[in-house]
C-alpha cells in the first residue's frame, strides 16, 4: 500500500544521545530542548517569540483565549475540523465564509461581507500549505479593527510573496504532529512578535499559572516534553531540502495529472511557496467519467491510500449543526471542493517509482 502521509524523520542515531541525556537528567518537560525549539521555530517563521504546546489543537485553543476574542470569528469552512473546535471551546462564534476555487483558501472578497459588530477576529488557514493571502486579510482586519490570526498547521516551511509565512499576521499557529511536514511526535507551535501575548501564552500552557499558584487565567496543561523537542529540532532541519522534494513531486504530479480533461489541481498564488503537505487534485465527473468517491475506491483497490479532505467541511458536520442558521451565506465553492478533491500521497521520502505508479493508476482509472 502507498499510504497518502508518512513521516520523514530524522534517523534515530542522531537522538538517541539526547534523549538519554534527558532521560538522565530527568527534565522531561519545560527544559533547555523546549526552549532551542522554540528559538529555532521563530526564525523559520521570521517572529520575535514561538511558544511550544502540546498541539496545534491546544495552541489554537489558548491563542483565542489569550487574545480574548469575543462573539463571532470569521473562518473558511473548507478546513479540518480542529480549526472550528478552538472556537467553540471558547465559546466563539463561527461565522465561515465560501472559498476559492483555485487555491481553496478564504476567499478574500467575501470577508468583509460577514463583519458585524460582534466579529472579533478575522481567521484565516493556510490549506494543504498553500498560504492564504495574509497581505489583504490584514489590510480588512485593521480597517475593522479586528484580530487576525492564521491556523498554518500545514504551513511550517511555507513561504508568502517570497516573505517568511508570519508575513502581515498577529499570530499564527503551527501543528508538528505526524502527517505534518515537520514532525516533533505531537506538537504545536503559536508564533507572534507580541511579547506580550508570547508571555501570557507560556503561561497558558501551565495551566494559567504565572509561578505562585494563583492562576491567572484557567489555562490548560499544553507543554511540550523535550523528547518532542528534540524530535522536532532535528525535523526543522530537514524542513528546506523536505519543502524542495515535495514541491519536485508536486510539480511532476501537476504536469501529468493537470492536461488531464477534467482534472484541477490547487494554485498556488501570490510567489508563494507550499510545504504541499497534501497534494490535492478537482475532479470534475462530467469530464472525467469517474467521480471522486469512484476515483478513491478505484485506486484503493490498486494499493494506494488517498484522502477526501475535507468532507464533510465544518458547516455540515454534526458538531456545528447549532451554527447552521447562522451561516446561511452562500458555501458553494466549499461544497463543491468538499465533494470533489481528492489528495494523493505525497511524503518527503516518497520515490518517483511510487509517484509514478500513482500517476499511472489515476490516468487508467479517468479511461476506463
Ligand atoms: C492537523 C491540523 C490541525 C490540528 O493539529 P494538531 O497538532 O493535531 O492538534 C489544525 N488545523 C489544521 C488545518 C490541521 O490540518
């Protein structure tokens, strides 16, 4: 079986004297490791600060308190489920907004549209690593006076108008966990040159607890342990050569698979780079003769793992059906991706033998 994701991971060798050091030491968590990581994620992600969590999930969590936005926060639908959920567990609002057929991110002339007194925050996310266009995004927010903030969980090596991926934003949030491009285990990095707000992070994540007990807010334990730590450094440093391999692979796929009647891959626009954390094609069934549901069961049957991202979208998912009333706004280009992208496997260390047979086994199917 092909699988979609796998993780490149450093090679054990190189750790394993670290990890007994900390084993040794017996300094699992708040340690020097956590803090090198975090060193090292703000410059990939050209900011002052990085705090390390436990989760993308538990940063995106604690951000939203810590920035205590209120009311509602505009969102893209076509996103993972976790995007939405740090929402409600702050009792958020979300209000989504339709995509873009191209680069499937927020589609930024339908923002403005579903600001209300009530918006606190504009919410962007950075799909498949395709960077969302944060210059504009930023532009609405300060004419609103609005927070805005990213969840780049793909985005951890991705670059915006040949500018660092924290480009025109208050903060954004990085996932480390497995299917992710850079793996510290588990994991999640909030990024921002707000000290302050870096500071009442590193709080956060201790339970709310600024060092004498008495909680300055009702924080979460997120914290990092230096064996993710550890795992992620030696991950960050692979990023570069792991962004160009996966962008040789995406460029092979999108020239054999986009001249395909019927296929559309996902733009990349505004000289940005993607970690291509996923590669994700449109499948238009009139053309090809094959829906996408077909197209997965098709090449699951010849040995290759693939993924509807993301279908069901957040507006049609059990969990928000409170929310429906409220987001009556046209989702169309959401459903639409929703019931006809299909990603296929792209890893770091995937072979051009395997990323051939892929390739292959997509264009028998379309002729069949
Ligand atoms: C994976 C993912 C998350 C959650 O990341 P965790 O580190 O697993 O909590 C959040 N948002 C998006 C868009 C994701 O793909």
């Amino acid at each position: 079986m092909i699988p979609i994701s796998k993780p490149t991971l450093p090679d054990l060798s190189d750790l394993s004297d670290k990890f007994e050091e900390i084993f040794k030491s017996g300094q699992l968590t708040n340690g020097k490791y956590v803090e090198q990581f975090e060193e090292a994620c703000a410059a990939q992600a050209g900011t002052k600060y990085a705090v390390a969590v436990s989760s993308c999930t538990s940063g995106l969590i604690l951000l939203h308190k810590t920035l205590g936005l209120d009311g509602d926060v505009i969102l893209p639908s076509f996103t993972f489920s976790a995007t939405g959920h740090s929402l409600i567990w702050n009792n958020l609002t979300p209000v989504f907004v339709d995509c873009e057929e191209d680069s499937c991110n927020i589609d930024i002339n339908r923002v403005e549209a579903m600001i209300s007194p009530k918006t606190s925050a504009i919410f962007g996310v950075d799909i498949f690593g395709n960077p969302c266009d944060r210059r504009k995004l930023k532009e609405i927010a300060n004419k609103h006076g609005l927070a805005f903030i990213i969840d780049s969980a793909h985005g951890l090596g991705s670059s915006y108008d040949k500018q660092k991926i924290s480009y025109s934003t208050d903060a954004l949030v990085f996932s480390l966990s497995p299917t992710k491009v850079v793996v510290a285990g588990e994991g999640g990095i909030v990024a921002t040159n707000d000290e302050q707000l870096a500071a009442k992070l590193k709080k956060a994540r201790n339970y709310g607890d600024p060092g004498n007990y008495n909680c300055e807010i009702a924080g979460l334990n997120a914290r990092m342990t230096e064996i993710n730590a550890v795992t992620g450094l030696a991950s960050l440093r692979m990023v570069e050569d792991n962004v160009t391999r996966r962008n040789f692979l995406a460029q092979k796929y999108i020239e054999e698979l986009s001249v395909l009647e019927g296929i559309a891959v996902q733009k990349i626009k505004n000289n940005s780079l993607s970690t291509y954390k996923d590669f994700t094609i449109v499948i238009d069934e009139d053309k090809t003769g094959i829906s996408r549901n077909a197209l997965q069961e098709s090449l699951s049957g010849m040995g290759i793992q693939t993924k509807a991202y993301f279908d069901p979208p957040l507006h049609l998912q059990d969990a928000y059906r409170d929310f429906l009333d409220m987001n009556k706004e046209n989702l169309k280009i959401t459903e639409h991706l929703s019931a006809n992208c299909l990603s296929l496997p792209i890893y770091s260390h995937m072979t051009d033998e395997d990323q051939s047979f892929v390739i292959d086994s997509v264009v028998r199917c379309l002729h069949k």
